[in-house]
C-alpha cells in the first residue's frame, strides 16, 4: 500500500512552534517531490511548502516564508515542515503529498500535480 501519513500537529499559543511529519510507507520518497498544503475553515486548500528530492529546491508560501522550513530524513523516510513564530492564521488541517513531476517556482502549488494524499494533521494556534 502506498501511503503518506501526517503527524505532529496539535493546539499551541501565537509564537510557539510546532514541526509536522510527513511519512511515506510503500514507495522511496527520495524519488519524488513533496508538498505542504494546509485548509483553514471556510476556506480552500493552498500551498504551503515544497522540497525537491534531492533537497536542493526548497518553496514557500509568502505567508509562511522565514517562519517555515521544509526538509528531508533520508534514512526515515520522512519529510518535515518545521514551524515557527505560529500565527492563529496559520490554524489550518495540514496535508502533505508527493508530486508527479519536479517541482518548480512557477507550478509547486498546482495541486492537480500531486497524488498519495495524506489523510491530514490539524494544527490550531491560539491567540
């Protein structure tokens, strides 16, 4: 079974931190890139983050830019969205999923270019 599975996601006060998981069974996640995407309620699901498979190319949302890192666990199979300085806007179901084609600047938030979505983490930053 190809699968992504999400954690790390839980309640924390503005300006806190908290670093999500995102872990792959089934299938080298070194072979794809992967996303970051997030759903706040009421509205639609957006971009967060995107790392390349070798790590080289890392993408950020502008909302999050300087308050996230992306990045990789080779060994553990895993991708990691490290965040920091939260805002209660950042309160959102977290999603991560891999890509069919490289990443770039200009199509890193297509979502119609990811699959193997993960089943969601929810984050929730109180003011």
């Amino acid at each position: 079974q190809v699968q992504l599975v999400e954690s790390g996601g839980g309640l924390v006060q503005s300006g806190g931190s908290l670093r999500l998981s995102c872990v792959a069974s089934g299938f080298n996640l070194d072979y794809y890139d992967i996303g970051w995407f997030r759903q706040a309620p009421g509205k639609e699901r957006e971009g967060v983050s995107c790392i390349s498979r070798s790590g080289s190319r890392e993408y950020y949302a502008d909302s999050v830019k300087g308050r996230f890192t992306i990045s990789r666990d080779k060994a553990k199979n895993t991708v990691y969205l490290q965040m920091n300085s939260l805002k209660p806007e950042d309160t959102a179901v977290y999603y991560c999923a891999r890509r069919i084609l490289p990443a770039y600047d200009s199509t890193w938030t297509r979502q119609y270019e990811y699959y193997s979505w993960g089943q969601g983490t929810q984050v929730t930053v109180s003011s």
